[in-house]
C-alpha cells in the first residue's frame, strides 16, 4: 500500500471523524471523557480497518500521564493501519514520555550526584518499554565509569552489549575503558562498532 503524504493525511484526517466526539472531549481538556468515548469505537473503528479509536485512546492515555499504555494504543494503531500518521508522532511522544526521568538521571550524573541520579534512573525503569530498558542499565554502568569503577563498569556494559548489540552508547563506554588501560586497539574496535551504530 503506497500512499503519497498528503493523501495520508487526508486519510487520517478522515478517519478521525469516526472520533469526534471523543477528540472533541480531548480538546476540551477532559482526557477520561475523550479515553471512555474513543474506546467506545474500537470495534467499529476495527471493522472499517482504521487506527482512529486506537490513536484517540493514545493521545488520551498520554495525556493521563500514561505514557506506556498511550505507546501499546499507538501501535495497535498501526498495527490496523501502518500507514496512520498521527500515531507514528504518538508512538515517538509516548516513548520520550517514558524517558523523563531517565534524562533526569542523566543531569544528576553530569552534576556528580551519582546516589540521586542511580534513584532517579531505577524510578525511570518502572513502566518503560521493554526494549528501552537498556538505557537504565547503560546510565548506571556510566555512573560506574565517572566514579573511576573501571571494571565494575566495563562488566556492565559487556552484559549490555551481549544482550544489544546495538547499545550504542555502551559500546562507547568499552571503548573509552580501554583508552584508560591502554589497550588502543580495543578502544578502535569499540568506538568504531558505537560510530556503525550511531554515527551522530
């Protein structure tokens, strides 16, 4: 199925009517009215194969400060329709939402306030997606790091990187370890494995 953007758009757009009235109790600032009235259409919505009453039930979720389950809404939004936009923008809001308190952990971090900023990172790993979970273990092993626990921290991110590959910023972590023991052609190895993965 291959749809140019703005007829897309116009499709979401007009899918959406199916929810106005629950769009119309959003807007209005009243999220459980719009939550209780979008969710009243899913089926109806499911058998016209559009992701309205899911994206709807995302956007309100979110707004109710529940940013996991908003993320499930939008993608079984896509699910039904992988071409929904809205949901694609509610999928990325819900999952930086997830992240606030990670990002705060990250600040306390940078401040060297490691005892507040592991709190705040172990706060940050109840309801986070699954596949996020990395970055809460990834801060705690930098933490290791800045405190000068070489290789507490070059285990953790080891366990990281054998069960993501991907995890980017431990690989980093492995590779600025072995620049303080000396060991170059490692540091080459894993810095270039993290720049392949994440190049900015």
């Amino acid at each position: 199925d291959v749809r140019l953007p703005s007829i897309t758009l116009a499709i979401s757009l007009e899918a959406r009517k199916l929810v106005k009235e629950g769009w119309g109790e959003y807007v209005k600032g009243d999220y459980n009215a719009s939550l209780a009235s979008c969710s009243g259409m899913r089926k109806k919505a499911l058998k016209q194969n559009s992701g309205a009453a899911e994206d709807c039930v995302g956007w309100a979720l979110l707004a109710l400060g529940e940013s996991q389950n908003a993320a499930n809404a939008f993608r079984e939004a896509l699910e039904i329709d992988p071409l929904f936009s809205p949901s694609d923008s509610g999928l990325v809001a819900a999952r930086r939402a997830q992240l606030v308190k990670y990002n705060e952990g990250w600040s306390l971090s940078s401040l060297g306030r490691y005892e507040e900023a592991e709190a705040r990172l172990e706060e940050a790993r109840v309801g986070l997606d699954p596949d996020l979970l990395w970055l809460i273990e990834d801060g705690l092993a930098w933490i290791l790091y800045y405190r000068g626990e070489f290789e507490d921290a070059k285990q953790a991110f080891r366990n990281i990187v054998d069960g993501n590959p991907k995890a980017y910023l431990s690989l980093t972590g492995l590779g600025f370890i072995a620049v303080q023991q000396d060991d170059f052609s490692e540091a080459v190895k894993q810095l270039s494995a993290s720049f392949t993965v994440a190049p900015n």
